[in-house]
C-alpha cells in the first residue's frame, strides 16, 4: 500500500512539473488612443482579479505609458489611483509652477500670447504645441525603482513599446534604455508634443508606424495573446465638424485597415466602447477605466480558462516606493552652450544631503523656465545599496537663438495695442537676453531690454522704454500755477510722454526673492492741445518738459502662483527713487526722493475660493514742487508706470497727492476651470504730506466697490469690471483684454 501511495505520488509530481514547462506564455498588447487608453486600467484590473499571469507586454502610446509601468511593477488598482489624481492638463501643457521662474522669465510667460522660432529673420513653427517635459519628469518619478534596469525584458514583466521615426516613418522597438524616455517617445502624439531624440533617432508616438504591435508580442514567445484595442473607428460625416476631426478620421484610415490583419493573430481580442470619449478627454477618466472592465467582463469565460486558480485574484508584490535619496554625483552630456556650472546652479544642487522628488522638480523647472534647452532628460542610478544616486542628465539645448513673439490688448487707458517682440539669446555673451517690444495702436510704446544673467550671482541689465497716453485729467493735480491761470477750466485732456533709460544689477534668491540697484534717466512731457477762442488756432500747453537723472533701489519678492487671477503665495515690492537733477522746465526742481512699498496676500480657505488681501503706500521726501511724479489714483489695470495706481470706484488718474495709503480686499470664486467671479473692496487716503499731518491713521477720505468677471485665455486675461464709489456717486465699467504690456 505505501509503494502505491509513493508512485501515486511521484506520478503526481512528475505531471505536475510537465503542466508547468507546458504552460503557455501569455502576452498582453495595449494599443494607443490617448485618453482612451486609460480603458487599459480596467482591464488589468479584470485581469488581476482572475488571477491571470501576464508574462510578456507590448505596447503603443498610452498603451506604452500604462504597460509599462505595470511592467515595472504597477498593480492596476495603483495606477488607478495614479491617474485618477493626475491633473493632464497641466502635464501635457508644460504648466511649470510660476516660482519656478525668475522675474524675467515670469513677465516673459505672462506678456507674450505666441511665441515663434525666427532664427535668421525667417518664421518657423516648433516641433509640438509642448515639450513633453512634465510627463517625462512624472515618468522619471514612477519608474524610479527600476531606473538601474536597461534591459526590460529583466523587468518584473518583459516588456517593449512602439515609436516612429519621424524621418523615415519606421516602427522602432524600444526595449531597452530608460524606460521613463522609451515610453515618453511612444506617448509623443504628433504636433501635440515634441519627438524625443534616443540613439540619434527622433521618436514619435508609435501609433504612426504600429498601433498594436501583436507580430512582435507573437516572434517573442507569445503563446496566447490578449489585445486591448482602444482605437478609433470611423464616423459618419455628421460627426466631421472640424478640421482636428477630419484629420484625426483621415490618421485613422491606415490604423483600421490594419487591424484587418492584426486582429485574427489575437486570441482574446477585447473592444471597450471609447466613442463617446477623445483623445484628450482625460477628465472623463473614470468613465474610460470603467468601460475597460465592463469589456474585459464580457471575455470572462476566455479569461477564466488562463487563470492559475479560478476567481482567485492575483497579489503583486507592491512597488518600493521611493521617498527621500542622496544624490552623490552629477553627470551632464549635451551641454555644449551652458557650462556645468550654469546648469548646477539652476538645479540648486547640493551633494550627499536628502532630497525627494519635489526638491528635484524645483531645480529642473528652474531649468525648463530658461527656455534654453529643448527637453532635459535624466536618470536616477543606484550608486550602492545606501540610497547614493547619480544623476545622469542629458541636455537637448534649444537651437533656436531668435524668437518672435506677439500679443494683443485692449483697456480703458492704453486703448488698444498689438504687440511684437523681437528677442535674441547669446547675443554678445552664452547668458544675455535682448528683448525689443514694439506696441502699435492707439498709444505708440516701445521697451528695450538687454539682461546679463548670472543667476544667483549680480547679473547686470540695460533697459529703455517710450510710454504715451491721453487721459482727462484735473489741472491741479499735475500743475497748480497753470491750474490758477485756467479758473474756467476743471479738467482737460493730458497726453503723458515717458522716455526712461536705466542700467542696473540684481541677485535673485530662490528664484522668488530680488534686490536690485540702478541709476535712471527720465524725460517726461505732459501737454495739452489748446483752442484759442478768437483765431480757433491750436496750440499746446505744457505742464512739463523736462528731463531728470538719479538712482534707484528696489526689493522683490513674488511666490503667487499666478499673476492675474492669484489663489496662493505672498508679494512684496519695496522701491526707493532719489531724483538729484532736472532740466527744470517749471523752474521749480529740488532733489527729492520718493518712497513706495506693497504688500499683498493670497490664500483659498475653501475649494475654488480665494481671499486677495493687499496693502500700499508711498510718499515723497523733499521737494513738493514737482507734482508730475505724484501719485496718482483711479481705474483698474496692471504694470502702470511711475506712479499711477489703479483704485476703483473712480476714473483713472481721478486722486492724486504726493502720498497715499491703500488697501484692497478681493474675494474670487472659480465658478468653472478658468471662470471667475470677483468681488472686491478698496479704501485709501490720498494727501499732500499724508505722514507728516498724520492723517494716515485717519478714517479713509475714499472708497470703492467692485464686481467682475475674469476669463483665463490663452491672449491672457479678459476682464469686465463695474465699479462705484459712495463719494463721488458714480459708476465705471472697466474693460480690459489680453496680457498686460
């Protein structure tokens, strides 16, 4: 009986052994679809919960993008949670954080509405809408744990994705290297976002060459293939109503005569319903998921029959999560035009001290905002077993040296302006930037700036501007003695001319913080075209004519996280000015300073509700004379110059006094993404010698109340304001369009 029982089981063992070698393979091919493709996810999670085996993936796109990380060790229900809690938008937009930007890089975004290559004076159009950089960094930051792997067929699970070569349209298998960069080059849709270079080819979304690569998952040993297959079909011509649609029809003609032959050499062939969804409709994420796994559901019995042990549900060894590491080394490539030291002053890098993934992010954003390279990759290489990594970079530095900018704006002083930039990089040395901005339209402007910039060392600029405008105005406020000899006259039509030229040094401290010093050269004319009631001849009154020289001091800081519509961060701006000499045209010049500072403060208590609370004065020391450079109050709008502050409740340049002091409540909701309701507060006290008289700490002598509305376009913001004050018993609309320039 016992030698029975011992061949029993020796027979046992030996077909157990021959089931094992005999188990078939199991390949899973994702094809690409963009949004679409996030219907992988429920899949695997279908896949997972019968217990089947995936032994080998391949995959195209966002096919690539989510077999591969599952390939590194992802459960289904992580990368749920991965990409339920990723803003696309903001990934796929190159959004950098706005304290990622020095003050020149931050008025550069927030002025310039496009933005061209015009390298020996000849237009060109970038390689995508987006470089790609912030999906590559979000890649980088999920397959850490197996950034020492550059073969992938050593990952948890084989794997291999598809990209095109741009210039010979070829499918290439990318099996081994980075696999942050392989599935980034397989993600690169087409004019979206830029190719990716790898092996001196440059990729595109694979999509263009092989869709679903099946042929390949079947030559690697492939013994029974799953396909998921979340490609468009064709519509009927009602549903053509756009250029992108017939287009995206038109790309789809050859992917869907494909599948003809691709589709008989898949065993389990699964079709989730994706056509009420895009390929951009990532918002729509957990409808896609969901259709996924109501399709994988539907081959339940096929799926069944793969599985090691029916409705038992697999358990993957979850990802090491990686949260702090040291970095004990640095290697650069590519960097022909920045020298290292450029490059690890950006990263702020400091050896063999923690860092995390937010640390990182901050230096290669501050890298990205120069707009000098045109992707940066990197690794993150075990150096040991301590946590020591090198970071390996390899810099695409950008080719283009001219860039074309343009922009448009209307408001209720400037009236309406087109803008056109010109601007040169590496002029004269690796690190300046001139910048000439032409303004046409009702006011001619025009700003030069050229800026040396060392970074975190003094960095030295060179900036001249012309500013016009016309604006009614009351004739004591700029004049009194001509205010006296016109008693009839209350307000008159003024136009403002301002040619300034400076030269100055700044630092900057972690890129929000800066403090500067400069001298200054200013020739203001202010003037009026007068009729002369007994010849009705025209002549011009002038309140000023004169030029000025002196120097300049000021202190920045800026961490709101957007400039317009703020829902976060602290700004502060101090600045001293000292005038020690003038042509004199009034006859009445004596040096004199003027002294201003703002404070401002924004925080969102509550989901899309933002509190804007801010604070300003300034006053002048000595002369009280020359009232042209006064302060002067009223209207609503950014980046006045000199001393004209917005107020509401009343017109522009309606208060003015050689000191004021303000303070504004804003309250916005967000009432849709980019939609916002503001309803806002002003007082102030406006007064000759406000701080000697101590009328500062008095009840304010006005007030204003204003509701709005703010639309965030890609022209920058469109306003519309009504605004009222209690004092003067009159409303203003205010209208304003486009970035502020």
């Amino acid at each position: 009986m016992r030698k029975l029982l011992v061949l029993l089981f020796l027979f046992n063992s030996l077909f157990s052994i021959s089931q094992e070698k005999e188990s078939p393979k199991i390949g899973l091919v994702l094809s690409g679809g963009g949004a679409k493709g996030l219907a992988h996810i429920g899949v695997l999670k279908v896949l997972e919960e019968q217990g089947v085996k995936v032994d080998y993936i391949g995959g195209t796109s966002m096919g690539a993008i989510i077999g591969g990380l599952y390939a590194s060790g992802y459960t289904a229900y992580e990368l749920d949670s991965i990409f339920r809690n990723t803003n696309f938008n903001r990934l796929i937009q190159d959004d950098l954080p706005r304290r990622a930007k020095t003050f020149y890089e931050k008025e550069d975004s927030e002025k310039y509405a496009i933005t061209l290559p015009f390298d020996n004076f000849d237009i060109s159009f970038p390689s995508g809408l987006f470089k790609g950089q912030n999906i590559y960094n979000l890649m980088t930051r999920l397959t850490m744990h197996v950034s020492d792997v550059d073969d992938f067929s050593k990952l948890p699970i084989p794997f291999f994705c598809v990209a095109a070569n741009v210039e010979t349209g070829d499918a290439v298998i990318l099996d081994q290297g980075s696999l942050a960069k392989a599935i980034s080059a397989s993600g690169a849709i087409p004019t979206l976002l830029s190719p990716i270079k790898i092996d001196g080819q440059l990729l595109t979304d694979g999509g263009v060459a092989n869709n679903y690569p099946v042929e390949e998952l079947r030559r690697r040993g492939a013994d029974i293939i799953i396909g998921v297959d979340v490609q468009d079909s064709l519509v009927k011509r009602d549903k053509l109503r756009s250029v992108f649609e017939i287009m995206s029809q038109i790309s789809n003609f050859r992917t869907i005569n494909d599948m003809k032959n691709k589709r008989p050499l898949t065993d389990i062939y699964i079709k989730p319903n994706i056509s009420p969804f895009s390929v951009m409709s990532f918002d729509q994420g957990k409808a896609i998921i969901d259709s996924g796994k109501v399709a994988a559901l539907d081959k339940l019995k096929e799926l069944q029959q793969l599985s090691s042990g029916i409705g038992e549900a697999m358990n993957r060894k979850p990802v090491k999560k990686i949260t702090t590491f040291n970095i004990s080394a640095l290697t650069i490539q590519g960097n022909s035009t920045y020298p290292r030291a450029y490059v690890q002053g950006k990263l702020k890098l400091d050896y063999d001290k923690p860092y995390n993934f937010d640390d990182l992010s901050i230096g290669i954003n501050n890298l990205t905002a120069t707009g000098n390279f045109d992707r940066i990759n990197y690794q993150l290489i075990p150096r040991d077993n301590n946590g020591n990594y090198i970071l390996a970079m390899q810099m695409e530095e950008t080719e283009n040296k001219m860039l074309l900018r343009m922009g448009l704006h209307y408001d209720e002083l400037y009236k309406s302006g087109a803008l056109v930039n010109l601007t040169r990089k590496s002029s004269l040395f690796t690190n300046d930037v001139a910048s000439l901005d032409l303004i046409v339209g009702d006011n001619l402007r025009y700003n030069f700036n050229y800026y040396l910039d060392k970074g975190f060392y003094w960095s030295v600029g060179l900036n001249s501007r012309y500013n016009t405008f016309e604006n009614d105005i009351d004739l004591a406020a700029v004049n009194e003695e001509i205010s006296e000899r016109l008693q009839s006259v209350r307000e008159l039509e003024v136009n403002f001319k301002d040619f300034t030229n400076q030269i100055y040094l700044e630092t900057l401290f972690q890129q929000v913080f800066s403090i500067g010093i400069g001298l200054e050269h200013k020739y203001l004319k202010i003037s009026s075209a007068t009729v002369n009631a007994a010849d009705d001849s025209t002549s011009e009154l002038r309140f000023d004519n004169s030029h000025y020289a002196g120097g300049f001091g000021y202190l920045k800081f800026d961490s709101y996280d957007n400039k317009y519509f703020p829902s976060k961060g602290l700004s502060f701006q101090g600045d001293f000015h000292i005038y020690l000499y003038s042509s004199d045209y009034n006859n009445n010049f004596a040096e004199f300073s003027i002294a201003k500072g703002a404070i401002g403060y924004a925080v969102t208590p509550w989901e899309n509700f933002t509190t804007h609370i801010s604070t300003e004065t300034g006053f002048k020391i000595g002369n009280d004379r020359t009232q042209v450079l006064d302060f002067f109050l009223g209207g609503y709008g950014n980046d006045f110059i000199n001393n004209i502050k917005p107020f509401y409740g009343y017109d522009f340049l309606s208060l003015s006094a050689d000191s004021y002091i303000k303070a504004t409540l804003e309250l916005d909701y967000e009432i849709f993404r980019k939609n916002h309701v503001i309803a806002g507060a002003n007082i102030a006290n406006v007064e000759d010698r406000l701080y000697t008289t101590g009328n500062w700490l008095s009840m304010p002598d006005y007030s204003g109340y204003a509701l709005g509305y703010g639309l965030e376009t890609f022209m920058g913001p469109l306003e519309v304001k009504y605004t009222y004050s209690p004092q003067v018993k009159n409303s203003y609309w205010f209208f304003s369009l486009g970035f502020w320039f």
